[in-house]
C-alpha cells in the first residue's frame, strides 16, 4: 500500500468510521460533492483489507435502489 499523510481532521474522521464499523453501525458520510467522502472510505477499507460498498445518494433514490427489491 502506498504511504499516505493524513491530516489531524481527516484522521478524526477516519477514526470516527472505523470506530462505528467496529460496532457494527452503519457510518453515514454527507458532504458537499469532491470533499473526500468516498475516498475515505475506499482508503479505510484498503488499509482494513475489507472491501467496501457505495451508495450514491440523491434526491430521488427509491427504496429498491438502497435495500434491493
């Protein structure tokens, strides 16, 4: 894995994602777009060995889209 530097407010953010997935929660990121959201995510999870799932909100997601059919 590449070496990264990760800023005090992002690693707080990091640890926060970490922590609610380690019990088992369901993290919820919002954010205006390009602020890292997603990139966090798919970083964590690289660096957890796990992989990761997703979701692209919007005004007009359905039901079916976020817990299938």
């Amino acid at each position: 894995m590449r070496r990264v530097s990760v800023i005090e407010s992002a690693w707080r953010i990091l640890q926060h994602v970490s922590l609610a997935a380690s019990l088992n929660q369901t993290p919820l990121l919002v954010g205006p777009t390009g602020t890292g959201k997603s990139a966090a995510v798919k970083w964590l999870a690289a660096y957890n060995g796990v992989a990761h799932l997703t979701v692209s909100m919007k005004p007009t997601i359905g039901r079916e889209e976020l817990v299938g059919a």
